[in-house]
C-alpha cells in the first residue's frame, strides 16, 4: 500500500507540470504579434487575416503591434509587450546574449535589406571614405551590424567615425537634409532613396546580410506549444500565398508604407521568400556575424558565439512540409 501509494504521489507529481502548462494554454485569450515594414510576409498574414481565422475556433484574438526595427521588436519581446517579433538574425543573436530569452522559430526571409547609402555628390565612394564621416544608424538592427562589419573590413572601428543614433526613417531623413554623410540602410527605404532621391549604394554585401527571423518569447513557446505551430502554419500559408500571388505581396507593402509601386517592386527584388524552415543556412550566417562583432568587441570576448547561436535557433518548430 505504502509503494503504491508513492508511486500515485510521483505520478501526480510528473503530470501536474503538464497540467499546468496545459490550464496556462487554455487560459490564453490573446496572441500579440508585431508587424514591420521589413517584413512582407507577415503584413500579408496581417492583411488576410489568416492567424485569426485558425484562432477563432480557440476562442484567442490577435493583436498587431508594429515594430519599427528589429532593435524595437526586440525590445518588445524583452518587455512581454508581445509574444512573436520580427527581426534580423544577428540582432536576435546579440538580445540573447545580452540576456532576452528568446527563440527563433521561423525564417519569414531572406534579404537583401541592407547597404551603405548616401548621396550622389558626397564624394564617398568607398568604406574607407567614412572615416571621421558623420553616419545614421539605428543600434541593435542588421544595419547596425552591417556597418560595423563593413568598417572592420576597411579597417576602420566605429570610433573612426561619428554614429547618428536614429530610427530607420528618420535615419533616411537625415540624409535627406544633409545631417549626416551616410545611412546604414533598410529597406523599403532604402529603396525609396534610390529611386526617388538617386542615393548610391555605395557598398552591398548580400551575404552579410542576415536572415529575417521570427522571434517568440521563450516561456511563451515552452508554455504554449501547439499555439506556436499554428501561428507558424498561418504564416506558411500567407508565405506561400505571397509567392503565388506576388502582386497583392506587394500591394500589402504599399498599404503599409505608402510607398509608390516602383519602390517596393525593389524591395520584393532583392527579398527570397523560398527558405523558411531554419538550420545550417542560418546558423552559418548569424554565427559569421556574431564572430565578427566579437572581434569587433560588441560581442565579449569569453562568449560562446556558436553555442549562442544553437541557443537562439529552435528547429522543432519547423514547417513539416519545409523539413
């Protein structure tokens, strides 16, 4: 009697934490999603109202907040503001080590977003000719890791030249006005430069870029589960609807921004919808990021960069039909 009932003590003991998880799950009323300019496919999600549709039946409304850089989004992840954000890899990368519990889940795309931008007369032609430049960048964003990564290869620091900390958009204002020599772009608006200011990008690395990433709330995820592969199915499905139907990807960008037709088509042109299943492809990408700022020293010296990437990046949640 005594072993049995021990043995009805310790499974009561193992399925409570389970129960727990699962009354959490069903207590849930809400899911909080941020939308971005930097982000196509979920303003498609946001626009046809797939994620509502599969969450109705549970009773759980969506709720949009927008996110103005991946610095932002993950600011809002930080603060349980929300409970999946859009962002950069490598900004995803630096949260985590700096402390934000985060996951990425799911890979919404993969950009080219960002470059060095500036105007046509400013003589600057080249890396180099930054230096002791006055530049617009937005801290903690893959624009922010972009340009430190393109000052180290011209041998140059971020102390070699003056950063204009600002918001994506106003960073493209600045230029505008003469404020600063140079932006650490971000599409779209670093489209909308070119074509409508005839800005240069005068340096372009795509593979430097990082990938577009889903982030989510660790506690969420561990919590919640099966809502996490629902929000991910809706999100294939407004993925997949993007590429068959390129032209309402592309109106949903224009709502969003308003921006004229021939600024977005540039953004879409140089933005892959084709992988989003995560794995080697991204872990190589953040980890080369994530190395380089190291050596930069943005990242300390004692950190494990490539076990922090395989913190970061959870594959469990893969799309099925993408493994």
């Amino acid at each position: 009697m005594r072993l049995a009932r021990r043995a009805l003590l310790g499974a009561l003991a193992l399925a409570l934490p389970a129960l727990s998880l699962a009354a959490r799950a069903a207590e849930l009323k809400e899911v909080r999603l941020d939308w971005a300019t930097y982000n196509p496919v979920g303003l498609v999600l946001k626009d046809k109202g797939f994620l509502e549709e599969a969450l109705k039946p549970m009773g759980i409304t969506v709720r949009w907040v927008q996110s103005l850089g991946s610095n932002k989004a993950l600011e809002f992840l930080n603060a349980g503001a929300i409970d999946f954000g859009s962002s950069a890899g490598a900004a995803a990368l630096v949260a985590r080590i700096n402390g934000n519990p985060i996951k990425a889940v799911y890979a919404f795309s993969r950009p080219e977003w960002t470059a060095l931008v500036t105007r046509k007369d400013s003589g600057i032609a080249r890396v180099a000719d930054l230096k002791g430049k006055r530049i617009a960048v937005t801290r903690g964003t893959d624009p922010h890791i972009f340009l430190i990564r393109a000052l180290q290869g011209a041998g140059l620091t971020e102390r070699d030249a003056k950063l204009v900390l600002l918001q994506h958009a106003d960073g493209r204002t600045a230029l505008d006005r003469g404020d600063v020599d140079a932006w650490a772009g971000l599409d779209p608006m670093m489209a909308a430069a070119e074509i409508e200011n005839d800005d240069v990008l005068f340096f372009r690395d795509a593979s430097a870029n990082t990938w577009g990433l889903l982030d989510v709330r660790e506690a969420f995820a561990k919590e919640n589960p099966e809502l996490v592969r629902t929000v991910i199915a809706a999100y294939e499905r407004a993925r997949l609807f993007s590429i068959q139907n390129p032209d309402a990807l592309k109106a949903a960008l224009i709502s969003a921004t308003k921006l004229p037709e021939p600024v977005i088509a540039r953004q879409v042109a140089r933005t892959d919808l084709s992988e989003p299943a995560l794995g080697k492809a991204q872990a190589d990408s953040i980890r080369a990021a994530g190395l380089a700022l190291q050596q930069a020293g943005i990242i300390p010296a004692g950190t494990d960069v490539p076990a922090a990437v395989d913190g970061l990046i959870d594959t469990a949640f893969n799309p099925t039909a993408a493994r």
